[in-house]
C-alpha cells in the first residue's frame, strides 16, 4: 500500500512559496499576522521586522494567493468528504486529491463518482450493456461479441432490435467513461492551448458598422491570445455581434484518448480490426460530444479569468499612480466644470480646499454670452488670489479652454495686474467621476445647500489640490483607469480596486483634523461606521489633541487603535510625535533615542519643530554614536532605527511629490491643428496591455502603441509609463475621419 500523503498547513505555506517566490519564513511571519487580524498596510508599515520588510504589493499578493490555495484546501476536503459518504474512499484517491494543484483538477478527480444525470450512457447500462461495452474493451473477438450480443437481445427484446443498438449502447457506455477518466481529461487539457485554435465570426444579423469588425474572422492559438482580445471576445459574444468556436483536429484528440486508455490499461494495448473501428468510433464520439464542449467552456473560462487578472493588474496599477499623483499645494483654485447648454460651472477653493465662491458662465453656444462671462471672471481673479485655472476634460472642454484663452489674452494690456496674474496656468484634469461625486451622498452631505451641477466644479479643484482625498469620495472603478472594466467580475474588481486605495491612503496618511469620512475610511482598521463615528466626534468635541483620544470614539477599541494611530497624524497637538508615522508604541523608543542624541535644550528644539509639521534629520548624530551601539542600547533592529529615522525627517509631510505645472502650447488646440512630425508634451491617462493614452490637449486622447515606446523592446507598459506621468511624444499619424491620433515617445 502506498503512503498517503497528508495535506497540512505546512503543505499550504510550501504551495504558497511556489506561487509567490518568497521565502517561507516571510510567508509563514505575513500569513500569522494577517490570520491575527492586522491589516494589510498595518502589517507593512509597523511589522518590518516580522515579515523580514514585505511591501503592501507583496502582502496583497500573499493574501490573494492564499485565498486561492485556500479555495483549493476547502474543495478538497468537500471532495474527501463526499467520496467517504459514498464508501469510494481510497489510498490512491487521497494522493491523487493531495497532489492536484486546482479545482479543475480535483473536480476530475470526482467526476466519476459525481451524482450523473440521465444520460445515453446510464440509459445503456439499464438495459445491461455494460458486459458487452467489457468485452469490447478487452478486444473480444467476433464470435464472443456475437454470442454475447444475441444474449442481451433475447433478454430485454423490446429495447435492443438489433446488433447496433447493442454496440452504440456500449460505445455510449464507454465513451462515458472515457469522458469522466482525469487522466485523459488533464492530458487534453494541457494539448489544447498549444494545438487547438480560438476562433470567432461576426454573426449574420451583425452590423456591418460593428465595433468587433477586427474579429469578423479571427483565428489564435489559445496560449498566445492577449488578455485585452479575450476580453474583446468575450464582450463581443454577449452583446451578440461574435459568435466563439475552437477548432481542433479531432482525429488527433481520439488517438490520443485511445493512447491514454491503453496506458492506465482502460483497455487492452492489442486489438483486431473490428474492435479498432469501434474503438475509433467511440473515442470520437467521447471527444466531441462529451469532453470538447466541456473543455471549450473551461479553456475560454482560463483564458478570461487570466486576462481578467491582467486587467486587475493595470487598472490597480493606473489607479495607485492617479491616486499619488503629486497635489498642488498652497494653491488658490478657480475651476471650470465645462458644458454647453447648461453653460460652464465655476468654483474657487482656497488652499485648504474650503469653497471660496461658486458661478455658472455661458461662454459658449448656443448662448455665446462671452462679454458677461469675462466680466465674471474679471471678478473671481480681483476678488480672490487665485493662482491656478483648472479645466475638466469634458463635454465643451475645446471652446471653453479657447474662451479662457481668449479672456486672458484681453487682460495682457490690463494696468495694475501683476505679470504673474496677467496669464494664470491652466490645467486640465481629469473629470470622471465628478458627476458621480456630485449627485452622491458624499456629496450631497458636503454641501447641501449646493446645486448639484456646482458640486462638480468644486470636485475639478479639490482633485488639483489634492488627488487623493477628492478621489476616495467615489467608487474607484468610476475614476475611469482601467482596461475593459465592465467586462471584469464585479466583486472582484471591487475587492481589488477598494484594497489599491486603501494602501495609497494609508501610504500617505492623512490629518486627523482635517479628513473626510470617505478619507478616514480607507485608514487601517477603521470601517466606514467607524469614519463617521471620528468624524461626529470631532464635529461635537472639537479637534484631536492627541491621538490617545481616539480611545474615547464610540466603537474604536484597542485593536482599531494599533491599526489606525500610525496613519493620522495631529499638527500642533499635545504630543509632538503625533504629527509624525512613528506608532505609538514605538514613542518610548523614539524618546529614549533622541535623549542619546541629545541634550535637553536641543531635544526641546526638536520636539518643537516636530510639533509644527517640520522634519529633523538626525542621520548625522546617528552616524557620530555609531549606529550599532544605539540599536544594541534601545534593543531594536537596525531597520526599526532607521525607519525612526525617516519618520523623524519626514514628520508634517506625507510623501507625495510636489505639483509641477504643465506648460502647453498655444497654438495646439485641437485634432486638426496636429501634423505628423510635431513634438507635444502630455499626460498619461491611462495605461493598457498595447500601449497608453496620451493628453496632448486636443481633446482626444492619443495612443502610443506599445512598440513605440521605447527603441528597446517593451513587454509590460507599466515599466515604461504611469497614469499621471508627464511624456514628450511625437505624432505619428492623425486619422480625423475617425479622430485616432498616433503617437510615438521615439524622440
């Protein structure tokens, strides 16, 4: 009897290694931490020395891996449940399940004892065929299938007529069998990614105008297919324009079953014509009418699910980078929420992002009320300090930016206006989402004595100012940075895309004092009930003057505290350390370091500019008393003194890199002021799996494939461009029939 193999948490880790490429140790230290209920950015941030420094990238990859394996461990012990039931249960199976590394692998190994519905196969054993479907599997010759032929016919004369019905009968029975078997099942499985062809046609009744013309007749070998055209066809087929097949040789999957069959020994290796021909015509018919159909379904299935996965990776991707992008800080905004009809809505925030003033202006038709729209923003400028125009990307985004430009060429002769003021920057920004913001709760309980149409223009500015905390207000799938983000499984998408933001907030950290409900939120350990319970409080007690206080938040206890304290930082509270990442329970250490760096005088200087949001490097007296010595004194880890040590000169600041204001050119537009050849600088606004979308200023967002990246060669986007990031481009090609502009970042 072979030795069964048993599946422990161990066997978990070890498979979990495989996955991840990271040390066991690590593993083992993260998947601990997680199962005691830290979080994520919590575990990444104050738990270093635990998890041998793992990033919030990494963690989460752990927590989807062992998810899966996880998904895996429980279906097997259903499956080891079910065949005990049964009293199928053996030595052999159990290594079998121990040693299948997917559900679709142990639900082969089930098959055969699965519960069956009525089929021809099960309708031919009633009849008592299977002697028959026996000797044919054991190469009976003619006289002994004969012989037992006559036999059944003359036991059950109203069902078997003739020697056919006998020998289909037994064929259904072993084309059934054939079909259930896991060993033939995985081998085409594994044949029929490199071998078979995905295939897809425009359906008759499709228009000929259709969006999926690109796969009228489309061919692929199903390992090569890219995850954006699985994703493509997968779109097409349920809006009914494609129709999906798989083209395979069949001749050469039934000799393949028939080979498999020999090699477990389903049936004998020697044969004689006769039998051969019915071996042939029924592996045939188990090909193609029982396992093809089944394994189309599940290879189609892989490949979404893979190209899904892709998808995830550069949504998540472009949404970490749009989420830190750069804020513009010190900043008095005036911002312009474009439209036609409904005329252009304004609103000027100060440097806090407290609105200043809101307007609505019609500059363009079908009003064109031009004179009374410049008189408006005469207005603003001379009433507020506004140092920076903001512009969605919207609807009359074109008239609008050649209104503004207008407007500030009529006030370059104007006397008493500073040169600086004469011509204001002018940004655009990105503006989905907004209406979402807009006619939300979130938004209506900021300002509800706002119009709703207002609240978009005040969310263009706060966006500018500060990305981060304007974006959490809306679900992250609306920010509009994905790839074939409808086609993507809900729940999974927003697992994913709610755990990107939560590790970009936490990342950055926020001011206690001064953060949404929405933001607090997203801080580790705080649900969103809790958020409102911080912000009611804060709203009835006043501000936060340590972060102690907490504690006294309805529902925030010890454990929320351990996960939350580190994230919120207090400006000019009662403890200088809180306007600092350091946690709390590392404020001893921190202190008892400073005292060896120290004497009381300076120390006080310290803690006063901490106090005040200003960073104090320490590096240089560290490096006097000698690194070591002082971890062996405070009895902490090199990496624990050094993480202090970045906190220490960081404090008041969250990390992010400053605004740098764009320049665009003049003379560029829109679409058709572009010629092939011109040099443009622009915003990356998303990044997908063939290359990036580029805003040059025209209105329509240009492409830079992904061979014209680079003069090297670019597999993965991501490694050469960001969502946010500022690129010098060349146009290749404008096409204005269809308005596609080609781009290149070939300089």
């Amino acid at each position: 009897m072979s030795e069964v193999k048993l599946i422990t948490n161990e066997t978990l880790i070890v498979e979990l290694q495989a996955a991840t490429e990271i040390p066991t140790g690590q593993l083992h230290a993260a998947v601990n931490l997680m199962a005691d209920g830290n979080t994520i950015p919590f575990i990444a941030r104050y738990r270093k020395d635990q998890t041998g420094g793992l990033t919030d990238d990494e963690l989460r990859l752990i927590e989807r891996e062992w998810e899966r394996i996880q998904k895996i461990a429980n279906r097997r012990k259903d499956i080891l449940r079910l065949l005990e039931e049964q009293g199928q249960l053996t030595d052999a199976l159990k290594n079998s399940l121990a040693a299948a590394t997917s559900v679709s692998e142990l639900d082969d190994i089930y098959r055969p004892f699965r519960p069956k519905r009525r089929t021809r196969a099960t309708i031919a054993r009633e009849k008592g065929l299977t002697p028959l479907a026996e000797q044919i599997c054991r190469n009976a010759n003619s006289a002994e299938l004969e012989k037992q032929i006559n036999l059944l016919m003359s036991q059950n004369p109203t069902e078997l007529d003739t020697a056919e019905d006998c020998i289909s009968g037994a064929l259904d029975i072993i084309a059934e069998d054939l079909s259930d078997d896991p060993q033939i099942r995985q081998s085409l499985k594994r044949k029929l990614p490199r071998h078979a062809a995905l295939t897809s046609v425009l359906k008759k009744d499709a228009d000929e105008h259709s969006p999926y013309q690109n796969y009228a007749d489309y061919r692929v070998v199903p390992s090569r297919i890219k995850g954006y055209q699985m994703l493509a066809l997968k779109r097409g087929e349920r809006e009914g324009h494609l129709k999906l097949g798989l083209e395979t040789i069949d001749e050469e999957y039934a000799a393949q079953i028939d080979h498999i069959a020999k090699k477990i020994k389903y049936w004998s290796a020697e044969t004689n014509p006769y039998i051969n021909e019915l071996r042939q015509r029924c592996t045939i018919d188990s090909w193609k009418r029982l396992i093809k159909p089944s394994l189309e379904t599940e290879l189609q299935n892989i490949l979404l699910d893979a190209a899904e996965a892709e998808a995830l990776d550069i949504f998540s991707e472009n949404l970490k980078n749009i989420l830190l992008a750069p804020p513009l800080r010190d900043h008095t905004v005036l911002a312009f929420d474009p439209g036609y009809r409904n005329g252009c809505k304004l609103a000027a925030t100060d440097k806090n992002g407290d609105v200043l003033a809101t307007a609505v202006i019609y500059p363009v038709p079908p009003q064109s009320k031009k004179a009374e729209s410049m008189a408006i923003l005469d207005d603003f400028v001379s009433t507020y300090p506004i140092t920076v125009l903001a512009l969605g990307n919207g609807t009359a985004t074109r008239e609008t930016e050649a209104f503004i430009q207008e407007w500030q060429d009529s006030r370059s002769g104007t006397p008493g206006i500073s040169k600086e003021r004469k011509r204001l920057p002018l940004v655009i920004v990105n503006e989905a989402g907004a209406s979402v913001y807009s006619a939300s709760a979130v938004g209506a309980r900021e300002f509800p004595d706002m119009p709703v149409e207002l609240r978009s223009a005040v969310s263009i500015a706060r966006r500018l100012q500060d990305p981060l905390a304007e974006l959490v207000k809306i679900d992250p799938s609306a920010i509009g940075v994905g790839q074939y983000q409808h086609d993507i499984n809900a729940k999974q998408l927003a697992s994913r895309l709610g755990n990107v933001v939560e590790d970009c907030v936490n990342r950055v950290g926020t001011d206690l004092n001064s953060a949404s409900p929405s933001l607090l939120s997203y801080i580790a350990g705080i649900s969103p009930r809790t958020a409102e319970n911080i912000y009611n409080f804060r709203q009835s007690k006043g501000q936060f003057t340590n972060r102690k206080e907490l504690l006294n938040v309805k529902g925030l206890g010890p454990k929320t505290f351990e996960q939350c304290a580190g994230f919120l930082r207090i400006s000019l509270g009662d403890e200088p350390l809180d306007n600092t990442s350091i946690h709390p329970e590392s404020y001893d250490t921190c202190y008892q370091l400073l005292e060896l760096l120290f004497g009381p005088k300076d120390q006080e200087n310290v803690l006063a500019l901490l106090k005040q949001g200003r960073g104090v490097d320490i590096s240089g007296q560290i490096k006097d008393k000698d690194p070591d010595m002082i971890c062996r004194k405070l009895d902490i880890s090199s990496r624990a003194l050094q993480d202090l040590t970045d906190d220490l000169n960081k404090a008041g600041r969250d990390g992010r890199a400053d605004f740098a204001l764009p320049s665009r050119s003049a003379n560029i537009n829109n679409i058709e002021d572009l010629r092939e050849g011109m040099i443009l600088q622009g915003i990356v606004r998303n990044v997908v799996q063939f290359g990036a979308f580029v805003d040059i200023g025209v209105h329509r967002d240009g492409l830079v494939h992904i061979s014209e990246m680079a003069d090297h060669f670019v597999s993965d986007p991501t490694e050469e461009v960001y969502a946010g990031q500022s690129v010098k481009v060349r146009v290749i090609s404008v096409d204005l029939a269809r308005g596609q502009i080609s781009l290149s970042m070939k300089i």
